[in-house]
C-alpha cells in the first residue's frame, strides 16, 4: 500500500484539483496554485527531468501578456496600481511556467484528462447558476421594462453566489474555450 501511495502521480493529481477552479473560491484557488507550483517543481528535482526545447517556447509564449505588462510599468504615472495588475494576474505566468517547465512529460492523454475535468467542473458551476437563477425568479422578472445593464438582475444573482466568487466574463471565457475544445 505505501509503495502504491509512493507512486501516485501528484503532479496529474495536482493539476486535475486545478481544473476545477471554477467551483473553487478564489483565496482556495490560490492555495491550490501555489501547491501546484510546489508539488510541480520539487517533482521535477526530485526526478531529474531534462528541460525541452518546445516547453521553453511555450512558456515564453504564455508569458508575453504579464512581461507586457512589467513593461507598462516604465512608463506608468501610478506605479503601485502597475504593481497590483501585476500581482492579480501573476496566476496567469505562474500556471504555464509551473506546466511547461516542470511539467515536461505531460502526455497528450493528460492533456485531455485535465480538460475534460475543467469542463465538468464548468458544466457543475453552469447548473449551480440555472439554479440560482431559477431560485431567485431571475427568469420570471427579466421581461420587465425597467433592467437596465447595472442593475440586470442575472448579472445581481451572478455576483452574489453563496458558494463560488465569479465574474460572468470569466465564466463565459471558460464555456467558451471548452465549447472550442469539443468543436
């Protein structure tokens, strides 16, 4: 038993608890990113693994948006505001650097299992909001002649779950990449 424990793949692991960020709350997906880093790089030492010329080529493919924005902070007037973009979307390197780096024998197959994971998480999330929608009778006030975009009543339930943190662009990007992914 312990020898089986030993040999379970963490970094898969890892990275399938990842993809369901989506259910997650944001201060946990945090948590859950810094322990991918983590588990990640220190199975990457612990294996020895060779870099790839393809994983350096998409990890400075995945990077050009955060190093675009360091760059802005040469010519920013509010460096502290540069700054804190900066750190709110520092996730966005993190999670290609910790794949494509430490990650170098991720098989395709691994791939797919990991977005078939980030897809039902998506689909679990898009029936939790049907739900609130329905529960708040969101549907049944929509026609009224009063919405106006600030005070839409789906995007009030959508910013008030109980159980999940979500933007609805952020989640319209997620449906869409796995919508693309099934096309």
């Amino acid at each position: 038993m312990i020898k089986s424990f030993l040999n379970l793949d963490y970094r898969l692991i890892s990275l399938l608890l990842l993809a369901l960020f989506p259910l997650l709350k944001f201060n946990v997906a945090s948590i859950l990113i810094i322990t991918v880093a983590v588990i990640g790089i220190s199975s990457y030492y612990i294996k020895k693994e060779g870099q790839t010329g393809s994983s350096l080529k998409y990890f400075i493919l995945c990077s050009i948006f955060p190093i675009i924005l360091i760059i802005t902070l040469l010519y920013s007037h509010n460096i502290n505001d540069g700054l804190n973009s900066i750190q709110r979307s520092l996730s966005i390197m993190v999670i290609p650097a910790v794949i494509f780096i430490f990650h170098p024998s991720i098989s395709h197959k691994k791939v797919n299992l990991i977005i078939v994971v980030f897809g039902a998480s998506c689909l679990l999330l898009t029936f939790y909001i049907y739900f609130e929608l329905f529960n708040s009778g969101t549907f049944l006030t929509f026609w009224e002649d009063n919405i106006t975009f600030w005070e839409n009543p789906f995007r009030t339930v959508l910013f008030n779950l109980k159980y999940v943190d979500i933007h609805p662009t952020y989640f319209s990007m997620w449906v869409l990449f796995i919508v693309l992914w099934l096309l």
